[in-house]
C-alpha cells in the first residue's frame, strides 16, 4: 500500500491544490452572491471527491474511498439543486465538514497503524487537517452563510486545508519505498 501511496503523492497535491485555489477565490469575490459561492464550493467538493475517491480505489483504503464519495454527493447536491442548497448551505457544509474530519482523522490514526517507525512521518498533518474540518464544521454551525464573515472563513480553511494536503504530498513523495523500483 505505501508504494502506490507513494506513486499517487499527486492525488493528494492535486486535492490540496484545488482547496488552494478555491480559498483564493473566495477572497478574491467576497462580495459576489452567495450563490457565486455555492457553485464554486459545489465544484471544489466534487473534484476533491473525484481524486478522494480515486485514491482511495488505487490505495484500496476505505476511508479515502468513503470520503470522497461523500464529496461527490455533496457537491452534486450543491450543484444540481441550487435553490435547495442556498437554504440549507451552512448545514450541508457543516455535515460535509463533520464527516470528512472523521474519514481524515480516522485515516491518519489506520495509516500509522499499519506504518511502523519512519515511514508514515508527517501523517500528523492528515490529522491536523481531519481536526481542522471538525473546528470548521463546529464554526459554521454557529455562523449563519449570509454573515460577511462566513465567506472569509470558508476561505480561510480552504487555504489552510489545501497547505496542510499539499503538505502531506509532497512529505509522501519522500517516503522510502518497500519495494524498489524495477526498471
């Protein structure tokens, strides 16, 4: 498993990217509509969904896979019924922020489990971002999604999400390997 980890470092990269540049845009257009916002969340969380997922597959670990299906029903949702979503974005943000903690927090606990001595250094990271997601759900269950603040703060952890993803990758792609590499 820790070689195709290894091997998919980009993946995670990927997904950290995509947090990156979604939390620049939302300091970018703070005073577009909250509809603005509710496109672009709805495509960010079906991206990282799609490579979530895909990682998960290629690595055969559950949690990722279980992850990144729920960002795909959440941003489908948030993209496909945009009335409904503009409603209830605050609570669909909070459950999609609740339940990717866990998954994080749950796979950084499973990936040091399975890792012993060096080689899963840095899988804190995974849970910084795993806690990180549970303080942002907590924060936006008390926010309302029409305060002026809310639009920093879902930009906030999106920037700080993606450093912490983009992070781990590139601390993975410095894993030494089980396997050497055939030619």
């Amino acid at each position: 498993m820790f070689d195709e980890l290894i091997d998919r470092w980009w993946i995670l990269a990927t997904r950290g990217l995509a947090a990156i540049v979604f939390g620049i845009a939302a300091f970018v257009a703070p005073h577009q509509t909250l509809g603005f916002l509710i496109s672009l969340f709805g495509m960010f969380a079906f991206a990282d969904g799609i490579f979530t997922m895909g990682a998960g597959l290629s690595l055969n670990w559950l949690t990722l896979f279980c992850e990144g299906v729920m960002g795909i029903a959440v941003g489908l949702i948030t993209i496909f019924f945009a009335p409904l979503t503009a409603v209830w974005f605050g609570e669909l943000m909070m459950v999609w922020a609740f339940v990717t903690g866990a998954l994080e927090l749950l796979g950084a606990y499973n990936l040091r489990q399975m890792a012993k001595g060096p080689m899963a250094r840095g899988e804190w990271l995974l849970a910084v971002s795993g806690v990180l997601s549970i303080g942002f759900g907590v924060i936006v269950a008390v926010l309302t999604s029409a305060s002026p603040s809310f639009i920093a703060i879902v930009g906030g952890y999106a920037l700080f999400s993606g450093v912490l993803l983009l992070a781990l990758s590139l601390n993975i792609r410095t894993w030494p390997r089980l396997v050497p590499i055939s030619a």
